[in-house]
C-alpha cells in the first residue's frame, strides 16, 4: 500500500497509521504478532507487533559479546524489530553511563534531548544489535506510535538469513 511512502501523511509525520486516524489504509485489520497478509497498510509494525523472528549468537564484531542475528531473509525496508527499555532523563543517562563504559556494556538510546532509551535491564533481545559505522545493514527510525516515541530497526538493503543485524549508533555528542 501507500502507507510506505511519503505519500502516507501518517508516514510523512514520522508516525504510524492509526485506525481511529487513518480510516481508509485499513491499518491494524490483520491480527497481531504477524506478519500483515490482506490490509493495504504496511505502517502498523510496532503497535502490532509485527517483527521478525531474531536469533541470539556470539557476535561476529570484535569484543562486542553478542549480537542478534535474522533467522529469514529480510527484504530491504522490512520493519525488524522494536528497541524497548526503560525511559530515563539524559541526567540518569549520564549517571548510567559512567558505569556502562567501565563494564564495556552499554544499551542506552537517545530517544530526545531530554529522553533515554536504556535497554540494559528492562530491554528486549534488540538491545544485542552491534554498532557498525561502515558497514550497516539496518537502520534506526524514532516514530510515533499511539502519542509516544518509540524506536523501531529497519532492514537499509536485503539481509541474508543468519546475518548479523548491525545499525549506526550514530552517537550524538551534543545531547
């Protein structure tokens, strides 16, 4: 459907289609914790849970420990999974941090200038997701979904099934 452009509004605004919003894509129509088969919209995978099956492994990136890997293979633009944790300020970020970087383990994701992502306790297995800056093979989108931000991890080019999923931390030393 269209809901995967920018000729979507709802896409356009960084947000995905509500069915109390968006009455004409059919968004939300399939069942949840699978895959979309007969709605036009392809722009509900968060509020319904539509992720791909991932597989927990050592990670093939240098002292990383481990890393999630794609049981199938993904398609380019094809929502992976969400990245969940407890919200924190930047304040407690930094507090945090200080601990994380003397462990060499960090899971914090900078969802606003004022907002934390920290998946270290209350994370989902995406919080393994290694950092590569030269050769990533997924992408992070901060989206609305229901009024709040939420981060949701998006295939950049067709991945091979048991590929490592790598995205660009893209660390932001201005925040």
């Amino acid at each position: 459907g269209q809901c995967g452009t920018n000729s979507c509004p709802c896409f356009a605004a960084q947000r995905e289609c509500d069915p109390d919003l968006c009455h004409n894509c059919g968004a939300c129509t399939d069942p949840p914790n699978r895959p979309a088969t007969t709605q036009r919209c392809r722009n509900d995978n968060i509020s319904m849970r539509r992720h791909c099956h991932l597989l927990l492994a050592e990670s093939g990136v240098q002292n990383a420990g481990w890393g999630i890997y794609t049981k199938n293979f993904l398609k380019k633009g094809t929502f992976v999974h969400e990245y969940i944790g407890e919200l924190i300020s930047q304040e407690e970020a930094e507090r945090r941090g200080v601990l994380y970087d003397k462990m060499n383990r960090s899971y914090l994701f900078n969802l606003t200038s004022d907002t934390v992502i920290d998946a270290s306790r209350k994370g989902n297995k995406m919080k393994f997701s290694n950092h590569s800056g030269d050769k990533p093979n997924c992408y992070a989108k901060i989206l609305t979904v229901n009024g709040d931000s939420r981060v949701g991890l998006f295939a950049r080019e067709d991945i091979e099934p048991q590929t490592e999923i790598l995205f660009d931390y893209a660390y932001d030393l201005s925040m």
